[in-house]
C-alpha cells in the first residue's frame, strides 16, 4: 500500500489506535510503558484526528499513565480509552468530554492492552497483559465478571468479542477462545 497522509502530534510513542465510523475521525493513545518510572506528566494523552486535514480535532488529558487500548462504541459517539494504570476513560467523540472513569477494581495484572465493545454497546471488555479480563456494564457503570485466561505468557494487543459473548485473543503462540457470561470456558488453539 501507499502512504497516504501521516500525522504528527505525540511527544511519546504511540501505542494504539481506533477508526471512528464514518470514516472521517480517528483516535491515537500514546504514552512510554515504564513499569519502574512514574509517568505522570508525560504525553499519556488521547488525540481524536481529523484525517482530512491531519489536525486533531481534541487533545484529551485525563490519563495518569500511558494510554494502551482504546475502542469505539457502536454508535460512533463514544471513546473508551485505557491506560496502563488499570484506568479506563469513557468520552464524548464529539465534544471531547469525559462522560465517565472506571479503575480496575483490584491491583493484579499487568497495563490494559485490549478493550473492545459488544456490537450493542452493553458491554466493555478489557483485558490486561497477564490474560486477566473484566466485563464493564455501561449502563450501570459496575464491573460485572472477571476471569483469568493467561499463565505461560503475555497477552497480545488484540482480541476480538461478539454479540454473543465469545472473545478471541493471542496470547503468546496460542489462538485462545473462551466464552464469557457466567460462567467461562476457554479453548486454546496453538498455532504450532
């Protein structure tokens, strides 16, 4: 493929990024991993671009620490974003507003390297890099299921869930499938 426009804007590395649907907006969290370093005061923002012209449209500034996952709700008007931290924002698209903040309800695990929306928006997963996932209701704001799919390895900055509660994630060499609700199975599937 071609490069077709590049946006520039950061000071610190960044660390992922989400298509807005329409097509017309994009958002970028940045921010250096550093388990041994406070990062606060760093560039641990979200940029929300404008890809017709390049210019980002809000510079958001609420996370503490580097900013590791971000996910688009359905309906296009909603942010969430994630933060190495355990922290997670949820924010207007269109005003750049923060609606609502989430902490991870306990100290265990790694940065959040994944969160992603249900297709109807009910639901936001993340997931930290030691495999431990927690389900967010966003209608109640309350934390619902929790569940452990790591042990030998990391997990990688990519999952995938459904309407129907099943999430496909990398975690080291292995495809890991698991079914969410209340009760958790998971299937892993080498790539070996």
């Amino acid at each position: 493929g071609k490069r077709i426009q590049s946006f520039e804007g950061h000071s610190e590395s960044v660390n992922t990024v989400a298509m807005i649907p329409g097509g017309e907006l994009a958002g970028s969290g940045s921010g250096i991993y550093d388990t041994f370093e406070d990062s606060a005061g760093k560039d641990n923002t979200v940029r929300i671009w404008n890809l017709e012209n390049g210019y980002p449209i809000h510079v958001l500034e609420r996370h503490k620490r580097e900013v590791t996952a971000l996910a688009v709700h359905p309906d296009g008007e909603i942010l969430a974003s994630a933060d190495a931290g355990g922290t997670v924002i949820v924010w207007n698209i269109k005003d750049g507003i923060p609606l609502r903040k989430y902490d991870w309800p306990d100290e265990r695990g790694g940065p959040i390297l994944y969160a992603g929306f249900d297709h109807g928006g009910r639901e936001l997963l993340v997931g930290r890099s030691t495999g431990r996932f927690r389900r967010l209701d966003m209608a109640t704001g309350r934390w619902l299921s929790s569940t452990y799919l790591g042990g030998r390895t990391e997990l990688a900055p990519m999952a995938a869930m459904d309407d129907f509660g099943s999430l496909v994630c990398g975690m080291g060499q292995e495809i890991v499938v698991a079914r969410l609700g209340f009760a958790w199975t998971v299937n892993s599937l080498y790539t070996d």
